[in-house]
C-alpha cells in the first residue's frame, strides 16, 4: 500500500501492485480491546482516536501514541468497496484490485446481501439472528 490524495476524500491507502480477490490487504495490529463505555468517554475527551468495533461491547482503539500500530488507517468509505473484513482484524479485497486504484471499505456496512458472510464476525451473528427473527 502507498499513501495518496484523494478523489473521494483527503488522503487514502493505494494498491502498489495488483491485489487478487480473497488475497488479504491488511490486518488490524495492534490497539486495545475497550467497552462502549470506555469508547464514548474517549469520544467526549476529544481526544484523536480511531477505532473499529469487533464486537458486542468490544472496540479496537488506535490513538496518536499508537498511530503505526495497524489501525483503519484512512480507507475512504465507499458503498461499492474493493476491500471488506475476513473477521475481525483482517481486511481482504473483496474483488480484484488493479494497482494504482484507491483501497475502500464501506463503513456504513449498508450492503448485506452483497457481502453476507464477509463483516466482522459479530455483525455477520447480527445480520443471521436479525433474519431468523419472527416478523411482528
């Protein structure tokens, strides 16, 4: 991955070179396991953080001290993504990527059907529970 400007925002990661489908990007290092308690207090400090939730009550925190640990690290959101999570660390292209093209995610985890089986693990058990829920 190389860093550059933007069409979509600011600055994103870049391929250098192709990237297969299924072939793994990158994976969430280090960082701290927190509750959302401890997150929204983070929040409010005003504190720059990033963080990835993993699960119920469960986030991955990056802060500036541990800015190179690995974190999200800037991949611009995108409803039509070329990179999606394998589990809860590690990020993997969910297509072919040509090199020079921007990476994305798509944070909003809007498109369940396309990427059924490919959130975080706990947003997977949600989408699965949520549909074997008897409609009212």
């Amino acid at each position: 991955m190389s860093g550059g400007s933007s069409a979509i925002e600011g600055t994103g990661p870049y391929a250098r070179a192709p990237i297969r489908a299924g072939e793994v990007v990158f994976v969430w290092g280090g960082g701290r396991v927190i509750s959302t308690a401890e997150l929204r207090a983070i929040a409010a400090s005003g504190k720059r953080y990033s963080s990835a939730a993993i699960g119920e009550d469960e986030h991955i925190v990056w802060d500036v001290v541990d800015a190179d640990a690995g974190g999200p690290g800037g991949a611009n959101h995108s409803c039509d993504p070329n990179l999606w999570m394998q589990n809860e660390r590690t990020v993997c292209a969910r297509r072919d990527i040509a090199a020079g093209e921007e990476l994305t995610m798509d944070y909003a985890l809007q498109l369940q059907q396309r990427n059924s089986g490919h959130f975080s693990p706990f947003i997977n058990a949600r989408i699965d529970s949520a549909e074997q829920r008897p409609t009212e």
